[in-house]
C-alpha cells in the first residue's frame, strides 16, 4: 500500500516538473513574439503566502488582470463584476478565503501604487481598449458596460505607477457636458 503511494507521489512530482518545464517554454514564446525581454517583467511571486484560519484555506495572490496568479503560478478566475467594482488594477495584492463548502470571498489587501489618466475608450477586435501616448492598455468589459460608454467618452483610467501594465481599470467616464472644449 505504501509503495502505491510513493510512487503516485513520484508521478505527480515529474507530472509537475513536465508542466513547469511546458509553462516557461511557452512564456518565452509569449514574451518573444510580443517583443518583450524576460527581464521587462517581474514575476517574482515568492512573497505570497497560504494558511489556515479556522476552517478556511487563505490564500493571497496577485491580480493579473482577469485571475490571480499565486506564488505557484497557478492562475484562477477573479468575478469580473468584483474586479470592475472594486476598480483592482493590475500587480494588487488579494486575498481569497475558501470555506469548508468552497465558497470564495475575495478581498484587496495592499493595492499597488496608482496613478490617474484620461484617455479615450475604443473598440478594437471585440475588445475594449484605451489607447493614447503610443500605448494600449485592455479593458474589463464589466467595467465598460457597468459605466454604459460611447466609443470614443474619455474616460479616467487606473495604472500601476511603477510596473508595466496590460491592463487599466476604469475610474469613471466623463460626461460629454463636463469636458473642456
């Protein structure tokens, strides 16, 4: 009995390090053809941590975009209505507590340093994009329909101050009387 279980052990060990092994390979084919060099990004997960609270699993993770990736690299969904409402921008640190049931609660614990821009909302391939300063920056599409915009509203949009981002959360929509002629 013991020998099966060292050796499923052992299976899921070289399982693992095959699919580490897949995942940094098709990373740096990512990273090259976006012309991006590995060093640009800052992928450092080892400070996130899990634990037990009760009977609750904890876990803190850092927002992507639409998941979070965990200091495994394992990455899970985030609820695109609590993203858009709760406005996360890419590189904050979550925390998601699982119950005995696997009932999740999501919560913001050390949003990133953020800085404000207004920019113009576009539509490009289905997707929801702002673009201005030679950047493009994607969009939650919660976001875009909770705030009901016109392709072309300018629009305050949320950054990382200090990272590279892909993506921008959505502060509010300028109402076409209030804009500055």
């Amino acid at each position: 009995m013991e020998q099966k279980k060292i050796l499923a052990i052992k299976d899921f060990i070289e399982s693992a390090e095959k699919s580490v092994k897949n995942a940094k390979k098709l990373l740096l084919e990512v990273l090259k053809e976006n012309w991006v060099e590995l060093n640009d990004i800052v992928l450092d997960t080892s400070w996130l941590t899990d634990y037990k609270s009760d009977d609750n699993k904890i876990i803190e993770w850092v927002f992507t975009w639409e998941e979070m990736l965990w200091a495994d690299w394992f990455k899970y969904p985030v609820p695109a209505n609590y993203a858009s409402k709760s406005k996360l921008v890419q590189w904050d640190k979550l925390k998601l507590t699982i119950d005995p049931i696997w009932k999740m609660l999501y919560k913001q614990i050390s949003p990133i340093e953020r800085e404000h821009k207004v920019w113009l909302i576009v539509k490009e391939n289905w997707k929801y994009q702002v673009v201005s300063e030679w950047k493009t920056y994607s969009l939650l599409t919660a976001a875009v329909t909770h705030f009901k915009w016109e392709i072309w509203d300018s629009i305050t949009i949320i950054l990382p101050s200090w990272k590279e981002a892909t993506f921008a959360a959505i502060e509010a929509v300028i109402p076409k009387n209030l804009k500055k002629d």
